[in-house]
C-alpha cells in the first residue's frame, strides 16, 4: 500500500467496488459508463489502484461476468475488501498501457473538439461516448445541442491526440 497519491489531475475512474468475492478479501469493481477501461490486463498493468484516497498494488486481475475482480496488497479478509464497496476506484494516467494505432482509451478522447473535416466548421467538443454492441455513438455536444455520431471509419476521420481535435465526416442530413 502506498499513501502518497500522484497528482490529483493524473487519476482517472476504473469504476467502482461493488462489494467482496469469496472470503479472501478479492474485491469486485463494477465500470461504470465513464470508466476508462474493463480490461482486467489494464488493471494489472497499471500496478496500483487508488481506492478512497489509498494506493493499493494490483496483485492480480480477472473477469467475473460484468465486473473485475482485483487481488490487492493489504487486503485479505473479506471484512477488509468489504470495508471499500461502493468507493471508487482510480489509476494513474501515466501507468495505462500503451494501446495499438488508430485505439485509444475514452479519458484520451473525452473533452476534444470535434470539427467537420470538410469545412472545419466546429461542430462541438465529445461529451460522453455510448457503448453499444455493434460499435461506440460519440455524443458531441455544442451548449444545448448534441449530435451523436457513430464512431465507426467512414464518420471519425481522424483523431489526433498530438493536435487535440477529432475530425469528422458526417452522415449526409445528420446536421
């Protein structure tokens, strides 16, 4: 366990602890729509996971239906793991895995403006993203308005992390 926490702006949510599994003190963490990732492998990647305010080393990580389920350092009674359901769980952006080209996790996207790759008129930044099981609907928003795209090839053109912008081809009528 660690008790110094990084940089407050370098934590990102994982979601949330639902509660315990088995007597053994594993923890059970539900993602919720904004987490950054349901990847068990990211969870061990990241080596520590922040839960109410204290640095716990990930020992190990796996899948269980809809949830991830960590073994962490300093808990191993059920008692303990049950002492942190419903507090949310954070990592450090700086320890995420890098992820193949043209893949990106939702923290690196969120919050970027989105502009029309035919005329550069901005058409908002991305608020939030909804999974579905066919692909990803980024939800752009502009004050009052909102726009959802779906995020497949031939609508998000290019996204580019270095510039911070999201260029888009939207569907013809859809504005």
């Amino acid at each position: 366990m660690s008790s110094t926490p990084p940089d407050p702006g370098a934590l990102i949510g994982l979601g949330q602890v639902s509660g315990a599994q088995g007597l053994l003190g594993v923890v059970k963490v539900r993602a919720d729509a904004a987490a950054a990732t349901t990847d068990p492998e990211v969870f061990a990647a990241l080596g520590q996971v922040w839960i109410g305010g204290q640095g716990y080393q990930v020992l190990k990580a796996a899948r269980h239906k809809n949830q991830v389920l960590l073994w962490l350092d300093g808990v191993h009674t059920r008692s303990r793991a049950e002492e942190l359901a419903g507090l949310h769980v954070l990592g450090d952006r700086r320890r995420f895995p890098p992820l193949p080209p043209g893949e990106y996790y939702w923290f690196q996207v969120l919050g970027l403006p989105v502009v029309n790759e035919a005329d550069g008129t901005r058409l908002g930044y991305l608020d939030h993203i909804i999974s579905t099981p066919g692909h990803d609907v980024y939800a752009v928003r502009q004050g009052e308005r909102e726009v959802l795209l779906p995020a497949v090839e031939d609508v998000i053109v290019e996204i580019d992390l270095e510039a911070g912008v999201i260029k888009v081809s939207p569907p013809e009528g859809l504005l």
